[in-house]
C-alpha cells in the first residue's frame, strides 16, 4: 500500500483501530483471498472511503429517525383505536404465546430502567404494571417493535398500519426488520457504504407510490436501502431532500466504486431518483 505521509497512518491507526480500517482495504486487494494490494493502492484513498462511510452513516441514521418516530405514531393510533391503551397486554392480539411473553418482558424491562420524566410521574400515580400504550411504544426499542408488529395477529390493523405507509404487510415487515439491522450497523459505526446486508429486504412488487422501474436492482446494497428511505418518506414529508443528499454525499467521493453501493445500470433513468441525478 502506497503511504503518501508516515505520520498520518501512524497517528490514525493510534486513534482506529487497524481492524476497523482494514475493512476499508478490501476494494485495493487484488483478490479477497490473497490480499496483496493492487498497484497504486493508497492508504489516503482507504481512509477517504472511511471518512464517507461515516458521512453516510450519519445522513442514513437522520432519516431513520424520521421514519420510526412515524411508525411509532402510526402504531400508537392504529392499535389503539382499534382496541384500547392497553392492547400490548391483549394476548389474544398475538397468536404466538411465547413470542409475546418475550415482547412483554422485554418491553418491561425498558419500562422498569426508564428514567424519561413522564414514565417516572406514572409510576409514582399509578400501581399498573405497564403505562398506555402511547406512553409505552414511545421508550420501546425499534428492534422490539419491529418484533412486536411480526407477532401481531393478521387483520384490519395491521393491514391498516402497513398501507398508511403504501406497503403490505409481509414486505413492510421485512423492510421493518431491514430498518432495524441497518440502525444498528450505523449505531455501532460499523462499515455500511459497500456492505452485502445480512439482513436483506423483500423486493417491492406491488408499489402504491413511485418506485424502482428497474426490477433487477439488488436489494442486497445499500442504494436499494436508500429506495426504501425515499418510499417511505415521500409519504413522511414529501418535501424531503434525502435524494438531494444522498446523491451529493456520494458525488462528492471521487474514488467511489458505485457498483458496491448496488447502483444498478442507469440508475438516473429512474423516476424517483432523476429529478436530482
């Protein structure tokens, strides 16, 4: 690997760790099984891919925010219109028994360690064991509620929950648990810009807004993800500047392979995306 100054790696590898920036190298190993380094390979160009990834994380983790704030709200309105504050209690909501003891506990537990100002005023007025439900899904972790929405029973709700967002329910589900993984990989500062998910979304066939044209785009990659943001928040807030974001982030990263990220084949001939291609 070409080092352009001996003070810089020295002082930076002092800071990261050398596994974490190693898995930066990848894309300047000749093959991923000998890992000897292609000709011109830089460090100053790994450590660039560094520096974008942490960009992107940031940027994908802003509208995450967004996203599940909404199914949160969603959530709370739906189930609790249909059957009451204290739905989450309801085993007869949640056909799988042992799924909903695993919920409940959890979702005790976050109640019990709680200290939000609100919780702490209800339990000092109340001896229920749990608050209503707007309280509740509000200090729920996503990954239990992503878990929680898999365990409810099939019906009017939940087909009303997944619709609100122009989804059914088996691909909002897994674009749930999608969203879940995807958080944590940016939570935990992991590398995402040229990851294959682990945990990959059911590919929309059906859309109720505008979506990808180009069925073949992967949906293992991080671009199909970025679609994903871009679908639900054009129901969130239509005036979103997502696009304009992402687009630039990655523009602005010269030594970029799009092929990594899943771009797929003009991909500015798409609908959703070429208005700021």
């Amino acid at each position: 690997m070409m080092i352009e100054d001996e003070n810089k790696p020295l002082h930076l590898l002092s800071k990261i760790s050398y596994y974490r920036m190693s898995g930066y190298w990848y894309p300047l190993y000749r093959t991923d099984v000998e890992k000897e380094f292609k000709e011109g390979a830089s460090f100053n160009v790994a450590f660039e891919w560094y520096c974008f990834d942490k960009n992107l994380r940031k940027l994908i983790l802003c509208e995450l925010e967004k996203i599940e704030i909404a199914i949160r709200a969603t959530i709370i309105h739906v189930l609790s219109g249909y059957f009451g504050p204290f739905w989450i209690e309801d085993q007869t909501l949640f056909p799988n028994q042992k799924g909903h003891a695993e919920i409940l506990a959890n979702i005790s537990k976050e109640y019990e360690r709680c200290d939000e100002k609100i919780i702490e005023s209800f339990k000092e007025k109340y001896s229920n064991p749990l608050p209503p439900s707007w309280m509740l899904m509000e200090i729920t972790s996503f990954g239990t509620l992503s878990t929680m929405y898999k365990y409810l029973k099939p019906g009017k709700s939940k087909i009303e929950i997944a619709e609100s967002f122009g989804l059914d329910i088996s691909t909002f589900e897994s674009w749930l648990h999608t969203m879940v993984y995807v958080r944590n990989i940016c939570a935990h500062h992991n590398r995402l810009w040229n990851r294959v998910l682990g945990i990959r979304p059911i590919k929309l066939q059906n859309p109720q807004k505008e979506w990808l044209v180009n069925k073949d785009t992967s949906n293992s990659r991080i671009f199909y993800f970025a679609s994903m943001i871009v679908y639900f928040l054009n129901t969130i807030n239509p005036k979103q500047q997502f696009r304009e974001k992402f687009i630039d982030l990655v523009k602005s990263q010269q030594n970029l392979d799009y092929n990594r990220m899943g771009f797929p084949d003009a991909w500015q001939d798409e609908p959703m995306w070429n208005r700021i291609a």
